[in-house]
C-alpha cells in the first residue's frame, strides 16, 4: 500500500486528478508531494469546483475537462502522442 510505504521510487510516473471540493483532495496532495520527493514523475490537476462525484456527470463541463487530460495522459504514457 502506497501510503504506508517507506519509499514510492521506483513507481511509474503518476497521474492525478482532483476536485477542489472532493473530500480526499488532501491525501491526493500528500501522495503526489511524496511521490515527488521520491523522485517519480508526477502530474496532479486540481480542478476548482470539481467534486469527487464529477466523473458521474459526463455532460458537465468540469467533467468533459477532466476526462480529456486524463485521456490525454493515458495516451502518452502509451507513447500514442
């Protein structure tokens, strides 16, 4: 479990997505710091107003956004960009 871990080098690069207003929007800051400082490559979006629920709400416009930078990441990890 990464949280509980020592050490999180040697992880891949790392995407995060989080809401302003999403209740765990702590811990996904937290994570993406100690991935950072452990030197794995990190990209963290915090989008204002997005909420943990956004995703279920793909018409909205907060959600459209959110899922075209996630695509987009997937995409380079998969060296498709």
């Amino acid at each position: 479990m990464p949280a509980r871990a020592k050490s999180l080098a040697g992880l891949p690069p790392t995407y995060i997505s989080i809401g302003s207003i999403d209740l765990f929007i702590d811990e996904a800051i937290l994570f993406a710091k100690q991935l950072a400082f452990d030197g794995v490559l990190v990209e963290l979006h915090v989008y204002p107003g997005y909420h943990h629920l956004a995703p279920a709400f793909p018409n909205a416009h907060y959600s459209q956004e959110g899922a075209k930078s996630s695509e987009y990441a997937l995409l380079k990890a998969l060296e498709l960009v």
